[in-house]
C-alpha cells in the first residue's frame, strides 16, 4: 500500500493508456449482467473472478489517471466515530450528536463513545438533500406565486 511521500501523478505515457482502458473497459462493463465476472490478463493467460462493482471501481480510477489525477484509496470501516459522520454532513459534532439525542440516526453507545453505522448516516444525508430540494421548491412556488419570481 502507498504511503503519502508515495503518491505521484501519473506520467502522460501512463494518462493515455489509462484513458484507452478506461474508454474499453467503460464500453464492456455496461454489457454484464451479473454481479460478477471473469477477467483474463494476457501476460500470463491467468483468468481471475472479480466483482463487477470492483470493475467499474477501476473504471474511475483509470478515468481519473487518465485525467492526470493522483489516485488514493482508503478502506472506510462500517461505523464512524460522531466527529467523522459530522464531517459527512457538513456539521459541527455537537450538532451531529444533537441529532443523534433526538433519535433521527440510530446508533450504539461502547462506554461513553458512540458509534454509528456509516450507512445510516449516508442514508440521512441523503434524505437531508431530499428535504432541503423540496423546500427549495415549496420557496420558488411561492416567490412565484407573489410575483417574485419570473419563470
């Protein structure tokens, strides 16, 4: 695994073929119709399972190579600590924690740490853009409504 001092842009020989790869294996991906499939690499004839997730996941990492971007990948673990999920949000970790009191996001207490499943917090904020699209829409309506706001 790279480390920080490790992580270089990708020269322009290894942009083009990244982006070649990229365009191939963008084509071939959308075609699969199952959640896991077989790759072969040419060198050594060595067919290995993968799954197709893991395929497109490569797919933007030779987009972005190709792009002339620095590529890091770091594990996430299923539950964050209430400092990272606030991070995710966007807010403070009081007012994360506030949210957490009022029973909004389920989570479990280990000693006097609480631990929340990354997941329920994707899930919140997505609900939170939800929320925030239709009140934006319910404010338009009534600028218009007002003749404040020409459509």
């Amino acid at each position: 695994m790279l480390v920080l001092d490790e992580i270089k842009i990708p020269t322009k020989l290894e942009q083009l073929v990244a982006l070649k790869s990229y365009l191939s294996l963008a084509s071939v991906v959308e075609t699969i119709r199952s959640e896991q499939t077989e790759i072969e690499i040419e060198e050594t004839k060595s067919k290995i399972s993968i799954p197709v997730s893991a395929l497109k996941m490569l797919g933007d990492i030779l987009k972005a190579m190709g792009e002339g971007k620095s590529i890091s990948i770091i594990p996430v673990s299923n539950e964050v600590t209430t400092q990272r999920a606030a991070e995710i949000l966007g807010c403070s970790r009081p007012h994360f924690v506030k949210i957490l009191e009022e029973g909004k996001i389920p989570f479990t207490k280990i000693g006097k740490h609480r631990r929340i499943l990354l997941e329920d917090v994707l899930q919140f904020k997505e609900l939170m853009k939800e929320e925030q699209k239709k009140h934006l829409i319910e404010m338009m309506n009534l600028d218009e409504a007002i003749g404040l706001y020409d459509s």
